[in-house]
C-alpha cells in the first residue's frame, strides 16, 4: 500500500476556555469587595451600564423575571434534625456525649475573646515584638500612625537641633509596638554624637505619649509606666527586674525578692496588669474593617409549623447593574459608520453577559450555601458540638457540581447566622474517628471537647495530655495523644505545665 497525502474532514468536540468562560470562573472566587471593584472596573469601560437605583433585582436579565427572588433566596423545609428539635429530643441526634449546654457559644466557635494567661497578665512572659494585640476598641480610631503622633510631639519638647535631629531619627526605628528596634551605640555611631547626647534624646523621645514608647525592652516599658503613676518604688522596681519569674509562676520567690507579703504582692499584680506592654498598638494605619456577610441564614416556621431555613444572600452586597437600553437605542440610530455600529453592539453583549455572569454566580453561592446548611444543620440548630465532617466533594456530589467549583464560591465568603459570622471555610472540617467505630466526628467538636475539659479541671489537678486521652476515650474518640497536643496547641491552650503557672497565677489576687 502506497503512502500519500491526502485531506480528510474530521468532527470533534473540546472544551474551550473563552474569555467570557474565564471571566465567570473568576468571579465565582471573588469576595463582596472584589466583585465592587470589578463592577466599577465595568462601568468606567461599558457606556451602556449603569448602577441600577432601584432594587438589587432591578438588573436581572428578562430571562429571569419570573423568579427574582429565587436569585437570591431559597427555604429549607424540615429534616430529621428539625423533628428531634420539635420533639424535644435534640440529645439523640448529639455525635458523641459532649454536653452542649456546658460549652460557651461564642468561644467556642472562635468568636469570643481569649481567656488564658496572657490576657491575666498582659502577655508580661514574652518580649515587646511577639504576642496579641489590644482589642479593638482599645486602637486608635484614626489613620494617624505611630511615628506621627511622636513627631508631632517631639517639637515642643526640644528646640535644640542636634537633640531634634537624634529624637527624630530615633523615632523612625521605633517599632509598632511602641519599642526602640536599634540600640544607642548603633545610633551613636550613624549620627556621631556623643552617648550623653543620645541619652538625652532617648529620654525626650520616652517623655512623649504614650508612655512606655521608646522602651528598649519589657521590662523598661513597665517601670517607664510606674514611673508616671508614680508607683515605681523599690519593692515594685525589683518586681519589673523580675517579670521572667512572673511569667513561671514563681510567686514564692517573688515575695521573697520584693519582700512583701500576700496582700502586698497581690496588689503590685493588679498595678501591674493595668500596664500596657504594647502601648504603641494603640495606633495603626486606620480602624479595622468589618467582615460584610455574603450569606444570611435565619431560622423559619413553616405554615404547617414545621421549622425550616431562610438562606439569602445580604442585599448589601448585591451587584446593582442595569444595561440602559434607551441610551444604546438612542447611540445606534446616531451612529453612521459600520464600525461604530459593531463597537455599539459588542458593548451590548458584553453588558448582558457581566448581568447573567452575576445571576449565575448568585445562584451557584446560593446553591452551596443552601447544601452547606443541609448538611451541618446540627451546628445550626444545637451548636459547635455537632459540627459533622464535611468535604467539598461531599457539596459537590450533592449539588452535582465540580469540586473546584464549590471551592471558589467558599473562598472568602462569609455566612451569618443567630451563632455569628462564620467562613464558608469554617464549615469543611476534617473527621476524626470514634472509639466504637460507628463514625468520624468533626475536629471542631473535639477541639471544643478538650476545652471543655480544660476549663473544669481542678487548678490543683491539672490535666496532662495523657489524662486528657483517657477522658476523650471515655467520651467516645478514639485520639492519640500527639494527635490531642495538636488540637490542645490550635485552640491556644497550653502545655499542662504551664497551665499550672497560669492557675497559681490567677489565683494571686
């Protein structure tokens, strides 16, 4: 058989990223902000599209005018865990024998404040770099930075150049946190000025407020505060040379060096709590901003009473594009040229492709948010406890889409519900496995399982890892013991001997 070219026509089929296709895919990944953005991006380039004044719904494509509030809105209707709830038999649908009424809502599920030792004491036990920061009502509700709020001081503090000069320039090495990141020898020697001179701008510059700005470390921050309540006497100086002692909980030393007694010392600790270890973090680049919700869940009655779920997406956060379709009539009958008439056009069907890209990408949120629901319908109605494991092929197989796809509607999303603001993220947990082999439960409820334990052991009992094991077992989960220190680490609990320090510590009162 003779070899030759020859020309055959062959039909396939292939999968094409279009831009349009590429555009849609990477608006599903897009937080609230990022879509407001996008959206100004279309408007300075599309003439033909326009904030809509009215309703959110005002936008939608006709293709949807029959269900506009189905873009936005779907009803979960009653399931298992909505009959046990009603039946009042909520305990038999728990994973494992974790009292949900003896856990904090709030804490548990991350939201609420820390309560450990750090807190107590004001993170004295570490350095001026590392540690939590104040909360937020404690920061400066301004933009005003740091190293501003100083030099605008620091003028009339001195007039003598030389000293100006040095306070500025030790001004701009001082660190967030309000602590001094060189040493006077280094600034000695890149001004060429004497130490007695760059001892003196350090003290102008520790004169500014707040106080304790220009610390050099922890310890000089404190005596720098108790020096300007004028509690810096020579029990309390030896109390500041000693805080390493403080922070492991060697109280019976400490007494010994301030030469106090029980009543005496305790009150030097509550002085001491009321300082700042961080007294520059009352300021930063401007207030933090709030988490805006892309989902609302509420909790329904149904009209045959049968309890239900109300999942919308907030309103607030709802593209509010329009294409006015007057002005491209009115553009078209002016236009003469061709070209002008295929630019006009190109302009319209990009505008009606951004507005159904934007219903879509609602209905898919929606759709998952609505399956996320289903699924850790327990957290919802009975709390952290009963956070099942969840995957995102789970979601996907259900609402039978693809798992990339239920991974760019989870990022940087956030849900509301009656237990707070949660990310998409917080839903999808690993499974740990039980002791009887019946199932996996979630790591979430462990985690609120071993915090539980922690905060009602004996302070003169502390529990070890070990210990903390064998209760967990008797509860039903099957956990090593790296496995425990793991999550004991994750949710900030320490080890069983520090602990110990914090208790005896929190004990001085």
């Amino acid at each position: 058989m003779a070899l030759g070219p020859r020309l055959d026509l062959r039909q396939s089929q292939s999968l094409v990223m279009t831009p349009q296709l590429q555009q849609a895919i990477k608006l599903l990944a897009l937080s609230n902000l990022e879509i407001e953005a996008f959206i100004g991006e279309a408007l300075d380039a599309n003439p033909l599209l326009e904030m809509g004044e009215g309703a959110p719904d005002a936008g939608l494509d006709s293709a949807f005018e029959g269900e506009p509030e189905a873009l936005r809105r779907t009803t979960l209707e009653t399931s298992p865990v909505d009959q046990l709830v009603s039946e009042g038999r909520a305990a038999e649908d728990r994973p494992l024998d974790i009292d949900a009424s003896a856990l904090d809502r709030d804490r548990d599920t991350g939201d609420g404040p820390r309560s450990d030792f750090t807190d107590s004491l004001g993170d004295f036990g570490g350095s001026g770099a590392g540690g939590e920061g104040p909360d937020i009502d404690e920061r400066g509700g301004g933009g005003e930075t740091l190293a501003e709020h100083l030099h605008a001081q620091i003028g009339a503090v001195t007039s003598e150049p030389a000293l100006l000069f040095a306070a500025r320039w030790l001004i701009d090495h001082i660190d967030e946190a309000g602590y001094l990141t060189t040493t006077l020898e280094d600034a000695r020697e890149a001004l060429g000025l004497s130490p007695a001179a760059m001892e003196q701008a350090l003290g102008l510059v520790q004169s500014l407020d707040p106080t304790g700005v220009g610390a050099r470390n922890l310890s000089e921050c404190i005596a720098l505060q108790a020096r300007e309540a004028d509690r810096y006497d020579p029990c309390m100086a030896r109390l500041i040379d000693n805080l390493d002692l403080l922070a492991r909980g060697e109280i019976a030393r400490l007494k010994r060096l301030c030469q106090v007694d029980d009543e005496d010392f305790a009150d030097m600790l509550r002085e001491l709590r009321g300082y700042d270890p961080k007294p520059g973090l009352r300021f930063g680049s401007g207030p933090a901003e709030a988490v805006v919700p892309d989902i609302l869940v509420e909790a329904v009655v149904g009209e045959d009473g049968a309890p239900g779920w109300d999942i919308a997406l907030n309103p607030a956060t709802l593209p509010r594009l329009v294409v006015n379709r007057r002005y491209y009539v009115e553009m078209r009958h002016a236009c003469v040229a061709k070209d002008a008439k295929a630019w006009l056009g190109e302009r319209l069907a990009d505008a009606n492709w951004l507005l159904k890209a934007l219903d879509q990408r609602q209905k898919t949120i929606l759709k998952v948010a609505a399956e996320i629901v289903k699924q850790q319908e327990g957290f919802f109605r009975l709390g952290v406890a009963h956070l099942k494991p969840l995957t995102l092929r789970t979601v996907a197989e259900a609402i039978t889409m693809h798992e990339s796809t239920v991974s760019r509607v989870t990022s940087n999303k956030y849900l509301h519900c009656a237990r707070g603001t949660f990310e998409l993220k917080y839903f999808f947990t690993s499974g740990v496995a039980s002791a009887d082999g019946d199932g996996a439960v979630s790591a979430e409820a462990v985690k609120a399982a071993i915090r539980q334990l922690i905060d009602a052991e004996d302070p003169k009992a502390v529990l070890s890892d070990d210990a903390l094991v064998d209760l967990l077992n008797q509860r039903g989960f099957d956990l090593a013991r790296r496995t425990v220190a793991k999550y004991r680490e994750a949710i900030g609990l320490g080890s069983s001997v520090q602990r110990r320090r914090q208790k005896a510590l929190a004990g001085v009162r």
